[in-house]
C-alpha cells in the first residue's frame, strides 16, 4: 500500500473523521492498491472549507485519475476495473 500527496496517486479518498462508510471505503480503496501497486490518499474534507461544501454528507466520495469514481461506497469490482484502464 503505498499512501501518497494527492497530487501523486491514483486513487483519492475524500472523507471524514467518524464516518463508519470512509472508514469501509478506504479499507477496500487500501486492499485494491496493494494488489495493484498504485499509490492512494485520503483527504480529510474537513479541513478545507471548499470541500466541505462540495461533498457535505457524499462522503466517501473516491477519484481516480482525478475523475469522480463513486460515492458512499466502494465497489471493488468496478474499482479494479477503473484500476486496469490505467
């Protein structure tokens, strides 16, 4: 698993501290990029005004290749498959 500056990874988890769904999320965005070998980070919308407002209660909301990927939750299916393309 190899966490990195937003900038550099792949994936980007946008989520909150006490959220049992990011937590959920960024497990399986975790396990993914281990098989992979792709970088991921987690960003706390909490401490940005802007990202707050932008995602308020979609968290987790997950990026890939800085394209919104999904929301509330991670398919791991279709997550590996946006992993592929790449």
């Amino acid at each position: 698993m190899r966490i990195a500056h937003a900038e550099d990874a792949r994936v980007v988890v946008y989520s909150r501290e006490g959220c049992h769904l990011c937590e959920a999320a960024e497990q399986i965005v975790a396990q993914l990029v281990a098989e992979t070998g792709d970088a991921w980070t987690r960003v706390d919308i909490d401490t940005d005004p802007d990202l707050q407002q932008r995602f308020t209660d979609q968290v987790p909301v997950t990026f890939v290749d800085g394209r919104q990927h999904d929301f509330w939750r991670v398919d791991p299916a279709r997550l590996r498959a946006a992993l592929a393309r790449g």
